[in-house]
C-alpha cells in the first residue's frame, strides 16, 4: 500500500497495522505454531495435534480439545486488540495466562490464508470462518468435536521479502519441533502429535508425569542421569551431570509460570552454578520450572513473551545459581573408596599398621589431613604403575615431573597432575563441609585493627564470617579479635586474610548480590589449589596410583575448579591415524 500524500500524517489502515505488527511476532512457521500452541493451552486443552506440510510453509493445522470459541466472536478472535484474557489493567500485572496481548490471530491472519472452525461444549455444530486480506467471511456450520481447529495456510503469501527469508522444509520443521518440545516439557499433561506430510513426526501422549515426558523429549540416556534440583515452592527442576555439555544455551529449558522462556539471568545463573565444574564455553543441560507470583514478574517486555523482567532479579539468579551448586555439590559427595574401587589382590592392611608412612607415601584421600608425596622417584626415570579401578589394570606414569600418562582402554589420556589432584580435593572438601567451610581455631586469638569502612561491614557481615570459617569477636572499638580462620588458611596472614574476605563482601554488597555462595566457592578453590600437589614435583607409584584412582571416584575430574581443562585424552583410533596406519 502506498500513501500517497507524502508528508502528511495518517492513521495507517487496520490491516497493514497487522501486518506490521506481525513482523515482530510472527516470522517463521514455528512462530504461528507456538501462538497457536499458547491459545489452544489457554483453552484448557489436553490433546493438541499439529499437521504440517512444507514445514509448515505450506500448511500449518492445530486442533485442541479445548473450551471452543463462541460462533458470535469467531470474528473479534482475529481482531487485533481481543482478546478473553484480560479485562483491566490490573489484569496485565498478574498475567496467568500464555496469551494476553489479543494480537497473534489478526497478525497470522494479516500475512496467510486463515481458517477458523470451533465448537463450544454445548453447540451442536462448530462454526467456520475465513480471514484473508484484511476481510473476514461470513460463519458457516460445521461439523467438528468440541475445540478449535484452526488452519493457516501459504504464511507470508503476501509478504514475499518474509517468504524468501524463511529456510527449507527440514530447517522449519526442525524449528517447530523444537518449539513443541519445549511446550511438552512445559505441559506433560497434555498430549502432542506432530504430522508432517500426513506422517507422525512428534507424539507425547496426555497425562505423563514430568520425570516420563522429559524423558521423552530429552532421551531416555539424558534423563536417567539428571540430578534433581533440592526443590523448594518456588523452583523445580533438574540438572545434567557436568560431562554432558552443549555447544550452545539450547540445552537450558526454563520455565516460568508454565510458559517457556529465554531469559538471560536465568541462564546466567545456571552457568554460574556450574562454575567450576564444567568448561567454560560448554554449555549445561538443565531442565527448570520457576513458580513465581504473577504480580513479581513482567512477560510483557517483548512481543514474542519469550523474555520477562523479574521485579527482583538478584533473587531468582541466587535462587537458581544455589539450587544448583546445591546440587552439584551433592552429587559429588564421593562414595567410600571399597564401594568403588575393588583391588582384590591387595591384601586389606592390618588396622595395627602404622598410618604415618603410607600418609606421607600417598595421597592419601580420604582422609582429613594430606600430606605430599615424599619424591621416590626421579624426574628422569618414569615408574610405571598400575592400578586396578574396577577389575581393569590401568598404567600410568609421570612425566615431566608434570604430568601423568594413563593408558586406558580407548586411547592415551595425558593429565595435568596439580589440576586433577585440586579438583579431586575440591570436591572431597564440598563433600566434606556440612555447611559452610570447616574452622581452624588458632593457638592464640589474633586481634586486627579495622578501618572505619571496614569495621561497619565487620558489624553487618558477622553471621557470614561464621559461615565462611571466621570465628570473630568484637575486642575493643574497630579491633577485631579471630579466634579461627577458614581451615587450610592457618598459615597464612589472619590480617590480610580478614581485610581481603571483607574487601570481597563489601564488594558483593554493594553489587546488590549476596554473594557469599560465591566467595565460599572462591576461599574453597583456593584452598583446594594450595594443598594440591604442585607442577614440577616428582611422584611416588603410590601417589599416581592415588592420583589415578581418586580420578575413577571423582564427580567430574576432566576441569579444575576454575574451569580449566585438567586433562587431555587421545583415543586409539586417532593415534592410528595420526600415523598413517588404517
Ligand atoms: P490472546 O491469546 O493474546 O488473547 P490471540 O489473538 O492469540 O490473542 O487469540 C484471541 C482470542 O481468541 C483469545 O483471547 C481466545 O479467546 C480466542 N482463541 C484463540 N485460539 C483459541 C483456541 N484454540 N481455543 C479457544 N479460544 C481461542
Ligand atoms: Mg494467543
């Protein structure tokens, strides 16, 4: 349409005020899909099933079972601005509904051919309607069950620049398939079929419980190795195991209020949950349904409602980042070294024997204190050890004073030994703390003169101290008096030590974070990295056969606690190739 007078203002016609707005919402099939998904679970339904053809370009059907449309308002539902869910404005700031903006039906309607045909509970006959180029025909009886049927064919026929934008049949197909899946995860009680080409391509059927149908859209391998969530009645969810990792944020299912979203502080707070245990640019796997109050949350931030704004965002990244780090800590608490490791040709030692010599041979994990390996061997000449994990004989050997070499069964795995040995401590310690880092009480109480700064955030931060390790008394004005410090600190300066978790709160604070959790995790890398055996340190056979059992036991050894890769495996297969033998 050309508006001819230029320079004049106009009040644009209804129909290109559509198509406009359909720009923002409606750009490629799988958006129709999800609009018509969002309206046929607003009505209630429990099966929904969707035909396609042309991945959808072509055609695009979604029948429910819902409450219906009444025959009288089968034109106001594709209207622009009508909608059934909101009456007022108060209404919008406790949206419970999917749909609420009254504007999907005249935007799809405005860029297709669409076709409406319903039928509410107590109508003999459904009624049909049809909407193209702005017009609406008349309603015509029809005989259908009870719910919505509505058809959108040839999407963006009237908008070629969007037409040729849209991907092959496979391309979209795949778009809708994933925008089911995340509906499904959504709504295990309500069922879904997929038809492309009058072929089932989807199918989840009604009344699953959760664990089944994420089950079904994740795989059946992905889910059996979740680790839930410590639930609460604002969250629920599950979380992959570190390993399992993706290349992008396509792994991460958020929920909010039944609705899925793409929110940016959520998926933060996943990944800073994981910090630590996974890679960084791995991403996680996780599945999270938040529960919260309508009235705290604002949907209405985009068109497509995929994004929200949470009225204290602080709240929900704390509340998701500790349900996870909760988690992950719980699930690599180590089993006892006889559940996992048998070595049957090693005779169980006589509880009279002395411990200090195997202690100070070994590593020793397990136990609370650890020492480092007295150096047995050389740099220059390799021990090569083997250890049985499992019933399999595993050698390995230290090179470089560095790094240790382990032949496993499929391939050559190198291991940076002072990363291991910290993640390994590192989770012993997460495992071993009930809450909070364990204290070490000093010989005698050191007193440490505050500035006035750091006196007030002294007062405000007493309870986290506790938590952190710092059993702290008030000796005096701005003189504080440590009577313990966070275990594996003892050596260190009490002075600089108190001045720099202090410094790290108050930085928190003023983030608007409480960040404890994460100075904690901070004070536990640390601790882990300093008692851990060093690069350049020569290694008994007992301490890297240690090292490499404690590998088999630990949670997820392939990082350190900061992320970084601690070690490198080459499979067989690429070692042949590599020269040249098929
Ligand atoms: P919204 O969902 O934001 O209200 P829509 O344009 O998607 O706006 O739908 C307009 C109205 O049409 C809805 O408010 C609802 O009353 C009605 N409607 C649409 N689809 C269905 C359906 N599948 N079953 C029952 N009513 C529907
Ligand atoms: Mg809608």
């Amino acid at each position: 349409m050309i508006l001819r007078e230029e320079g004049r203002i106009q009040i644009l016609p209804p129909h290109l005020v559509n198509q406009i707005a359909a720009g923002e919402v409606i750009e490629r099939p799988a958006s129709v899909v999800k609009e018509l998904l969002e309206n046929a679970i607003d009505a209630g339904a429990t099966e929904i099933r969707i035909e396609l053809e042309e991945g959808g370009k072509r055609l695009i059907r979604v029948t429910d079972d819902g409450m219906g449309i009444a025959p009288s308002e089968l034109p106001l539902a594709v209207a622009s601005h009508a909608t059934s869910k909101l009456r007022s404005e108060a209404d919008l700031h406790r949206i419970h509904t999917l749909g609420f903006r009254g504007e999907a039906l005249a935007s799809i309607a405005s860029v297709s051919e669409l076709d409406l045909l319903s039928r509410q509970a107590g109508q003999e006959a459904g009624e049909r309607i049809l909407a193209r180029d702005g017009t609406v025909s008349e309603g015509l009886p029809e005989s259908i069950a009870p719910g919505t049927r509505i058809t959108v064919r040839n999407l963006f026929y009237n908008v070629p620049a969007r037409r040729r934008f849209l991907r092959g049949e496979r391309s979209e197909l795949a778009r809708i398939h994933s925008m089911v899946k995340e509906h499904a995860i959504a709504m295990p009680t309500v069922g879904f079929t997929v038809s492309h080409g009058g072929k089932i391509s989807l199918r989840y059927p009604a009344g699953q419980p959760h664990r089944t149908r994420i089950a079904e859209v994740l795989g059946r391998e992905l889910a059996e190795r979740l680790i839930s969530l410590p639930p609460s009645d604002r969250l629920l969810g599950w979380i992959a195991p570190p390993d399992v990792h993706r290349r992008t944020a396509e792994g991460l299912h958020v929920f909010l209020n039944g609705r899925p979203i793409r929110d940016r502080v959520v998926f933060h707070a996943v990944r800073e949950g994981f910090r630590g245990h996974q890679i960084p640019g791995h991403h996680p796997v996780a599945v999270i349904f938040l529960d919260l109050p309508p009235e705290s949350i604002d949907v209405n931030v985009h068109p497509t409602k995929e994004e929200v704004r949470f009225e204290d965002s602080s709240v929900v990244h704390t509340l998701v980042r500790r349900a996870v780090r909760e988690a992950l800590a719980s699930a690599a608490s180590v089993p006892p070294l006889d559940a996992v490791i048998r070595a049957p040709n090693v005779e169980p030692r006589a509880v009279a024997e002395p411990m200090a010599d195997r202690v100070s041979e070994s590593f020793g994990f397990g136990t609370a204190t650890l020492d480092l390996p007295r150096p047995l061997a050389s740099p220059s000449t390799p021990v090569v050890r083997s250890t049985l994990i499992d019933d399999r004989e595993v050698r390995a050997f230290q090179v470089r004073s560095a790094f240790i070499v382990v032949e496993e069964e499929d391939g050559l795995v190198l291991i940076d030994q002072h990363a291991l040995h910290e993640k390994i401590l590192y989770e012993e310690i997460l495992a071993s703390r009930d809450q909070g880092i364990a204290a070490q009480v000093l010989l005698v109480p050191e007193p440490v003169e505050l500035d006035p700064a750091e006196w007030q955030e002294f007062v405000e931060a007493r309870e986290a101290l506790r938590e952190l390790g710092f059993e702290v008394d008030e000796f005096g004005d701005s003189v504080a008096l440590v009577r313990s410090v966070p275990a594996g600190f003892e050596s260190r300066s009490v002075d600089r030590l108190l001045r720099d978790v202090l410094a790290r709160l108050a930085e928190g604070r003023r983030g608007g974070s409480d960040d404890l959790p994460d100075l904690r995790e901070r004070l536990l890398q640390t601790l882990a990295c300093k008692r851990a055996v060093k690069a350049g340190q020569p290694l008994s056979a007992e301490a890297i056969s240690d090292l490499v059992r404690g590998r088999a036991r630990a949670f997820q050894p392939r990082n350190c606690p900061h992320g970084r890769p601690a070690e490198l495996r080459i499979g067989w297969e690429e070692l042949n190739r590599r020269f040249d033998r098929k």
